[in-house]
C-alpha cells in the first residue's frame, strides 16, 4: 500500500466510524408523532341525498394518520382518545361543544412508520339543524377533532420516558358531508 492509499483508508474508517455514532445518537431519539386527520365524513350532512335513513345516521366516519417520524425508533402509542366537538354558529371564536368521544387501543408502531385509523364513532347532540343548515347554504359545518395519549419511544431493549402528546385541529365539512380541502388537516 502506498502512503495515500493508507490515508484514503484511514479516512473511509474515519468516516465510518462517524456515522455509526451519528445513527446510535440518533437512536436515542423520543419524538412526538405528527397526527393529521386526512378524512372526515358526516353523512347526515350530505345534503346531494335525500333519504330519512341518510338524515337518521347521526356517525361521523373518520381516518386519523400518525405518523412516527423516528429513523431509528419504534413507538408505543397509549390508548388514543380523541374529542370531536361541534363549532355552534361556524364562528370558529365561538363554543365548541363535544358530540364524540373515541378511542383507538393502543399500538405498536415501527420506525418511519405511518399508521391509518379509520373508523367510525357515535354522536351525541349534535345541533343537525344548525349544521345542516350551514352546508346547505354554501358555508361549511366546523368541528374540531382533539387527540390525547401518551407515547414513548423504543431504544434497542427498552423504552424512553413516556410524553403525553395533546393536539387538536379544525375540520371543516361541506355539501356532501366531506371533510372540505384534499389536503389532509394537521392536528398540532
Ligand atoms: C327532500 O324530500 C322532502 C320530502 O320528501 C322534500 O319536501 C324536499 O324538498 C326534498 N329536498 C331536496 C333537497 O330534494
Ligand atoms: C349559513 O348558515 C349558518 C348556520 O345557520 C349561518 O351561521 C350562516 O350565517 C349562513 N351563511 C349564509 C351565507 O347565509
Ligand atoms: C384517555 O381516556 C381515559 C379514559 O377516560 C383516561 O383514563 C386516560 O387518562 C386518557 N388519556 C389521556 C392521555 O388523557
């Protein structure tokens, strides 16, 4: 080997040794998940239907996108519980009441992983007349979707300390009982 062969070498070492304490820092990472409702679906307020058993169905769909942004860690997620509440009015100032409470079991997610929850909740009091009312004339129903669990991260054999991670977002929903906008709302 010639001298600079033997330098080239110590440096690709070097470097090799650089990232494997870059990755085993990054390891020890305990990152919140980012949480996104990307649908929402009311069908009662679809107002292009015009049955009773539409009207009757007082569920609110919904798919909640979690997303655990870690290159190196697994996340353990808590039971999820989200809040749905009701924007009286549409005045996004004004009360927002509760008309739904769900939760999703908790789980196992890997690293770089993204998780969809769809499912499907009951309501309860929910002012139909008024949120009907705003979708029929061109305005959009506001609800609010709020998220509270707690997760920890996973570094090789055990677990960092868990955080409880609260979000919350608006979601406005439209004519046909959809969440308004394609893209998917950040809850923060
Ligand atoms: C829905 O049906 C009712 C009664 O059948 C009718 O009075 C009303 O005009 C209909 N609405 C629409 C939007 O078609
Ligand atoms: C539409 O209806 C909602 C709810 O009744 C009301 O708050 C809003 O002012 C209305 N908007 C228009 C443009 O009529
Ligand atoms: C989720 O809801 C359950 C039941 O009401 C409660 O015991 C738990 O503390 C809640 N979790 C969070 C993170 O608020």
């Amino acid at each position: 080997m010639s001298s600079s062969e033997e330098v080239k070498a110590a440096c690709k070492c070097l470097l090799g040794v650089l990232v494997l304490l870059i990755c085993f820092f990054l390891s020890f990472q305990n990152h919140k998940p980012k949480c996104y409702i990307t649908d929402l679906f009311v069908p009662a307020l679809n107002t292009y239907t015009n049955s009773s058993t539409t009207r009757a169905n007082t569920f609110i769909f919904f798919d909640l996108k979690l997303e655990n942004v870690m290159p190196f860690n697994g996340l353990r997620y808590d039971n999820v519980n989200l809040t749905i509440s009701y924007n009286y009015g549409g005045d996004r100032s004004a009360l927002f009441i509760p008309i739904a409470r769900h939760t999703v079991p908790g789980f196992y997610q890997g690293m770089r992983k993204t998780a969809h929850k769809r499912d499907v909740t009951t309501t309860r009091g929910v002012p139909w007349g008024d949120a009907f009312a705003a979708v029929s004339n061109g305005s959009t129903a506001v609800f609010r979707v709020d998220l509270a669990t707690k997760v920890k991260s996973k570094q090789y054999f055990w677990y960092a300390k868990k955080q409880r991670l609260t979000v919350g977002g608006i979601v406005g929903v439209g004519s046909a009982g959809l969440k308004e906008n394609n893209k998917a709302n950040r809850l923060r």
